[in-house]
C-alpha cells in the first residue's frame, strides 16, 4: 500500500446505480470488483455510468455551489454543460439518481433540475437522500416537516428544522444556528473524495518544475497533473514507475529520475536507449507521457481505494497492452479497486488469459457490456468470466 502521508479509511465501492442520466434512462447498475472492465461501442454508456460518481466528487472538492458541479473552472473531471445535456430525454419524472454502495454502507441521492425548486433551470440540485452507515437506514426528503426532520435524525429540542438543497447532498437547517452541515456518511464520502480519475487524453507534462512544488496531502481534479510533483526529488513512486514504463517496452531501463535543471528546478528524465544517453519526457514518444499516469495511479492507490483509467490503451503497442493487463491485475491482486473503460480486444483478451492462467481469480473480475437499443436507452450485460 502506498503511503499518502496518512492513510486514511477508503471502504471500497462495491456498485453504483444510476437512474435517469442520458442514455441510462432506465436503473443500471454495475457491480465494482478488484477489476472491473466497461466495454462496449461509442455512445454505448460507459462513461455514462461513471460520470455521476465525478459529479459528486467535483462538487465535494469545489468551494460551496448550489447544487451539482455541472460546468466552469471546477468542473474538473467532468463538463456536463447543464441539467438539461445530462437528464435523459422522455422521463414522466425527470430526475437524476444515484446509488453508490460500498461494503457496508449506502448513499442514495436524487437532484432534479432547479427550475422545479424556482431556480436555475441547468442546475441539478438534491431532493431526497437515503443513507445506510450499517446502523440502519435514514432517509431525508426536500418536503419533510420539522417533526418528521427530528424522528428521522433523532433530534432533540424544538427547533424548526427544515431540509434544504445544498451542492452534493441535502442539509438539515436549524433557524438558531449559523451552520449548514450537510447530510452524509463521512466514510463513504471520503472514499469518494478519494477516487483517482485518469482520462484518456492528458497533457499535464512541463519541462521544468521548482524544486518547492508539492503534490498535497489530498488530490482534487485529474489525476496526472500531480504525476510529475509525484516522481520528484526523494520519489517514492519513481522506481515503480519505471518498472511499469520498462515492462510496457517504452523505456529501455526501469529508471525515471529527477535530475537538477536550473537553479531551483528539476526535470523528469528517462533513459532514451541503452546507450544510457538521458532525455527530458517530453523528448521521448507520446506513450510515455499517456502511460506515465496509470502507471503512477496504480502505484501510488493503496488498498479499497477506486481508480478509473479512461481507455489506458491509448498509443499504446499491442505487445504493450497485454503487458497492461499484467499490470491491472496485479494492482487488483493487492486490493485496488480499478475500473477500466476500454475499447481494446485485446487488453480484454488478455485480461481473460490471466484468469484462464490462475494470475487472476475469476472472482476479482467483472465484465460489464454495454449496448444501446433501439430506442436510445442503455443495456448493461454484466458476466463474471468462467
């Protein structure tokens, strides 16, 4: 497990349900194993069933906003433009809902467009949330009295409480206090908070970095912008790092290092051929800056936590993408919880080797098709291989 200067309490995400969202108009649910594969055609609804889980968390990581993140500066993982892009079309009821579980907790939360609250008509706002921390369920509705507030929260006193729509989740507002705590499972929302996003196209590489950047304790947005503050001086990712670039045949020797530029800064640099001759990354092909952060991602989660790699087949080698599959299923193996969505026949097939090869239990893996029907609407099949 990687040290992230304090482990903190992930309990890993076990299935997410969205209802309501673009094409996946009607309840589709993915189970979330070590391994979980998304596969399909374009527009089939991958990145349909994971897009609301990056909703909540850009929201979670941005300053207060009414209701869901949808667009702007901190719409980091995710640019739905507004409520009306992402609400699939033809709903008696249109709202958005999401179910995320995780081995002994649940949180169910459904927004609707502003307009039906008299505000902003793209927005999405909260009105009604279920959660199970184990303890048994609660459950908090926009039109709940202030009686019904205090037996569900088994509140004391005479307060007025009301439920009022905040960014993420609903709050519980007492008129004789200044504060707006939202209502949540704090361990399930810090396992959210903790997802590490990779897309499939990411330029965060610089030539030069100071010598004073750190990544910080926790990272918000994108993962591969922190890629380079990650491998620098004193790195404890940088010789896992290399390893993986080595295995996938894209450097000829297991080295990354940070070597001194100018004063105070320092570049990243790779061997370009075994001659030992050392080259800046950005000097190198294009599938190293594309790897480099799946192979820091996988390194750096720690056991539970979730990663989602967007197509890590990019620019990749064939020869190369059945090494990844090496990869993913060792960082399944010691406990991470990595979600491929993907476009490789062959990063499947050899996915299904490993397994067919006892590399891989076939209980650590599950695949979900998707395929879009003839009436626009979204059908997952999910199998655990044989």
């Amino acid at each position: 497990m990687a040290d992230q200067g304090g482990a903190r309490k992930i309990e890993p995400i076990t299935s997410i349900t969205v209802e309501g969202f673009k094409s996946l108009a009607k309840p589709s649910t993915i189970d979330i194993a070590p391994l979980t594969i998304l596969a399909g055609a374009n527009s089939s609804g991958k990145s349909s069933i994971m897009q609301p889980l990056l909703l909540i968390k850009q929201t979670l990581e941005a300053p207060y906003a009414e209701g869901l993140v949808l667009s702007g500066d901190h719409a980091t993982h995710v640019d739905a433009g507004g409520a009306d892009a992402v609400l699939s079309f033809g709903l008696k009821k249109p709202i958005l809902s999401v179910d995320i579980a995780a081995t002994s907790r649940r949180l169910s939360v459904g927004y609707v467009a502003g307009n039906y609250l008299g505000g902003d008509k793209n927005s999405l706002l909260p009105v009604r949330m279920t959660m199970d921390d184990g303890r048994g369920e609660v459950e908090l509705r926009r039109d709940m009295s202030s009686t019904e507030v205090s037996q569900a929260l088994h509140l004391r006193g005479e307060s007025a409480y009301t439920v009022e729509p905040g960014s993420a989740f609903l709050s519980v507002v007492d008129p004789d206090s200044p504060l707006r705590p939202p209502f949540h499972d704090r361990v399930l929302v810090g396992t959210i908070m903790e997802v590490l996003h990779v897309s499939g196209k990411h330029t965060h590489f610089r030539r030069y970095y100071g010598e004073g950047e750190k990544a910080p304790s926790r990272l918000t947005g994108p993962f591969p912008q922190y890629v380079p503050l990650l491998l620098g001086p004193f790195s404890q990712y940088s010789s896992q790092a290399g390893e993986c670039l080595n295995r996938l045949g894209l450097i000829p020797t297991p080295r990354i290092d940070a070597m001194p530029a100018d004063a105070g800064t320092y570049q990243l640099m790779v061997e370009a051929a075994v001659n030992g001759n050392r080259v800046n990354i950005l000097d190198v092909g294009y599938g190293v800056s594309q790897a480099l952060p799946v192979c820091v991602a996988l390194a750096y989660a720690q056991e539970g936590q979730l990663v989602y790699l967007e197509e890590p087949e990019v620019d990749l080698h064939p020869k190369a993408q059945v090494r990844l599959a090496e990869l993913l299923a060792e960082a399944a193996n010691r406990g991470v919880r990595v979600v491929v969505e993907t476009h490789s026949d062959l990063l499947l097939l050899s996915v299904m080797t490993l397994v067919a090869q006892g590399e891989l239990h076939r209980g650590k893996i599950r695949l979900h098709w998707f395929k879009r029907e003839d009436d626009g609407t979204t059908h997952i099949e999910s199998v655990t291989p044989d």
